[in-house]
C-alpha cells in the first residue's frame, strides 16, 4: 500500500491498480474550500497522467460525511472578484474528477450535499450505506448547483426527478436514494467503502485499454443521437481492436488462464 498526501486534507492511497483518493478534513466534514479543491484537481491530475492506474475509489476518511459541499464559511468573507477566483478553482476540482480517464467509484456514508453530491455524481458509479443523505440543496441558500449537478442528475434519474430534487433542495435518504437511482449500491452499515474497493478492484482485473475505451465512448455519446453515438462506439472500438490488449485477451481465453495485459 502506497500513501501520498496532497496537502492537508487530501489523501491517496494505492493498492496495485487501484487508487483511492479520501477526502480528510474531518472537522468541516470535508467542506470544499478553495485549498482542498485545489489538492484534490493535483491529485486527480496525477492519477489521469498514470497509465498503471485502472480504477479509482473516492471516499472519506470519516463515516459523519462524505462531503458536505462548498466552505460556506470560506465564501461569508470573500468578495465578488474573490467569489469568481474560488469559483474557477472549484470548477477545476469537479472538472478532474468528471475527466478522470479510468472508472471511478464514490463510496458515500453519512452526508454527501451540494458540492459534495455533485463529487459522488462526477463518479461512474455511487456506493453509498444506510447512514448516506444526499442532495442539492443549493436553491436553499441563493444559488444553483455548479459542479456538474443541473447536467449529471438527470442523466441519471431524468428531467423531470432531477427538476424535482433541485427545485425543492431536499435531502434523500439511503433508501430512497436507491429506489430513485440516486446511488447504485446499497451496502451494510459501514461498508460503503469496501464495497466500493471491492468494486474497483473487479473493474483493475479487466484490460486497462479496454476500460478507458469504454469510458470514453459511454461518456462521449451520452446525449448523442443513436447514430451519433454508434459512430463514437465504433471509434473506440477501434482504439482497443487492434491494441496487444486485445490479442492478450483473445490468447488468454484461448488459454485458459488469467491474461496479463501489456496496458496498451
């Protein structure tokens, strides 16, 4: 196991092929301040440029909550041309984690609100336990979601609950949060995050060509017309088609044994 911190409140740890990246600032419950954004867009820079990278969990260290969103406090003193700086910095943050090049999982416990959910959103897949609440409730407090919340829930769970869930700012259930398609996995009390490394580490096994490829080519054609999106399909099958991985693959099945993916 690999450890490297990113200043104070940003931790990454890897083991082999998958890395996680734990939000540690326990005290604020992991509020998005203009510092921990920064390190977090370092520390998901650093794992888009590592190509032995295969997968990526994004968890807390704590269990109170995974992140409860912007520093509010932070942003009571900051004046206008202040307010616009932060907010290209919490931008950025959002931006490399959505831009991550491998799949990412969220393992959410206790409160992932706003910026924090919009965190979990920007992740492929969300595996959240009982004590998880999310929401966006930023009407609440004069603004709108602005990390990705008004694009990314409705992929999810369609105009129409997504409308719902930011007009109102409600906070949903575990439970609920299921049955909606608001998180993907449901787990034990406390188990959010194994699963969620359980997880990753099942996706790492695969090819790592292949799973950037299909990353790309879901992300890509989301919103595309069928056509459209057949033809960035076809683009990415293209990629890894005639890549070693794929002649591993093939010769590993043959085989009969586990492949051992050259990663190119």
């Amino acid at each position: 196991m690999e450890t490297r911190r990113y200043g104070e409140w940003v931790v990454v740890q890897r083991d082999g092929h998958v890395a996680e990246v734990r939000l540690d600032r326990p005290r604020a419950m992991n509020a998005i301040s203009t510092e921990l954004a920064r390190r977090l867009t370092a520390a998901c820079a650093d794992l888009a440029a590592d190509r032995s990278v295969r997968a990526v969990v994004l968890a807390s260290t704590q269990e109170r909550a995974f992140c409860v969103g912007a520093d509010l406090k932070e942003r009571n003193g900051l004046s206008d041309a202040e307010f616009g700086r932060h907010r290209t910095v919490l931008r950025a943050a959002f931006t490399a984690v959505l831009d991550l090049p491998v799949p990412a999982v969220a393992a959410v416990a206790g409160f992932a609100l706003g910026g924090g959910f919009e965190l979990a959103l920007s992740c492929d897949l969300i595996v959240a336990d009982p004590t998880a609440v999310v929401g966006l409730p930023e009407v609440t407090v004069g603004v709108i979601p602005g990390g990705g919340g008004t694009q990314l829930l409705p992929r999810r769970v369609g105009a129409a609950r997504a409308a719902e869930l930011i007009f109102t700012g409600r906070r949903v259930a575990a439970d609920e949060a299921r049955r909606l398609g608001l998180v993907d996995e449901l787990t034990e009390p406390g188990g959010a995050r194994a699963a969620a490394l359980a997880l990753a580490a099942r996706i790492a096994a695969n090819s790592p060509v292949g799973l950037r490829a299909a990353k790309r080519a879901l992300r890509t054609g989301s919103g595309l017309g069928l056509q459209a999106g057949l033809e960035v399909e076809d683009a990415a099958w293209r990629t890894v088609a005639f890549s070693p991985d794929r002649a591993e693959g093939v010769a590993a099945f043959n085989e009969k044994r586990t492949p051992d993916w050259p990663g190119e």
